[in-house]
C-alpha cells in the first residue's frame, strides 16, 4: 500500500441517515436525498470502521479477521469508492494515488473469482417521498398492481 493512501482516515456520514442492521445487511436511508441504499456485510463492516480514526491500512486487518481470510486492499478501496458515490461518507474527495475509479469486474479479474463473494456492494434507490407514495393513478392510467391504482383494480395494465 502506498503511504498517502494507506494513513487516508475515512469517516462515515452520521447526520441526516437513518440505520437499520438487519441478518445479512445494512440498510441505510438518506433522509436528505430520500434515496435507500443496501450495503451487504463487506461494505456494512468497512462503513461502521468509517469513524475517522482508523485509516484504510486498518481497515484491510479489520476485513482480514472478520473474514477469517486474507482480503486484498483493492476489497477495501472499492468498497470506499462505492460508499463514496451513494454519499455515505463525511468527506467525498478522491482515492489518494490517483486510484478514482475501480470497478467489481477490474478487482475480480486480478484477484480470482474467490474473491468475488467477498466484493462490497452498495446498492441504492430512489425512495418516493411521503406525498408521492400516498399518491395513486386515476382510471385509464397505466398500471402494473392494482395497489397503485385509486379505484384498486388494475386490469390488463389499466387502472379501471
């Protein structure tokens, strides 16, 4: 690991989300961006070290003895990079040592298909707002459940 990257001490948002743990993953709702993102145990476990203490370098141990594995620090820097997108950590910025952008296809191809189980994934969503959600489609419109629909039938992919 180079030295600029490996003292990097990322801290995760804290204001404005809200949180909740469940079995297998984190689900974590922007109360700002009403977006919802899931984050599966790998990018969970590197998102809740996030405190601004503990540097990348730490944080590949910290993967390496919950994993029970070695775990290369690409898992690591690919998991910052997509909690970084969905704006789950305190301060954007950039991957120090110009390593901005790595894609699950690029780690997998250079660390093995073993690995590929181990890859943190955040994935994120559009949550409709409180109005939008209780809102509901007038008759003739297009439907797929009948939920959305105001009189409650949704047939042949029209609101009846």
């Amino acid at each position: 690991m180079d030295t600029e990257r490996d003292q990097m001490r990322p801290r995760a948002r804290v204001e404005d989300i809200v949180v909740q743990t469940l079995p297998d993953e984190v689900l974590v709702y922007d109360l700002k961006r009403h977006k919802a993102h899931c984050l599966n145990p790998t990018a969970a476990l590197v998102w809740k070290h996030c405190d601004g203490q503990t540097t990348a370098a730490e944080l590949v141990h910290i993967l390496q003895q919950d994993m029970r594995v070695p775990v290369p620090e690409e898992v690591v820097w690919l998991a910052l990079q997509q909690l970084r997108k969905a704006r789950l950590l305190a301060e954007p910025g950039h991957v120090p040592g110009g390593e901005d952008k790595i894609s699950r296809r690029e780690v997998v191809r250079r660390l093995g298909w073993a690995t590929a189980v181990a890859l943190p994934l955040v994935t994120s969503i559009i949550a409709p707002t409180a109005s939008e959600a209780a809102s509901c489609l007038s008759s003739g419109s297009s439907c797929i459940t009948s939920a959305q629909c105001c009189s409650g039938v949704c047939s042949a992919f029209t609101c009846t």
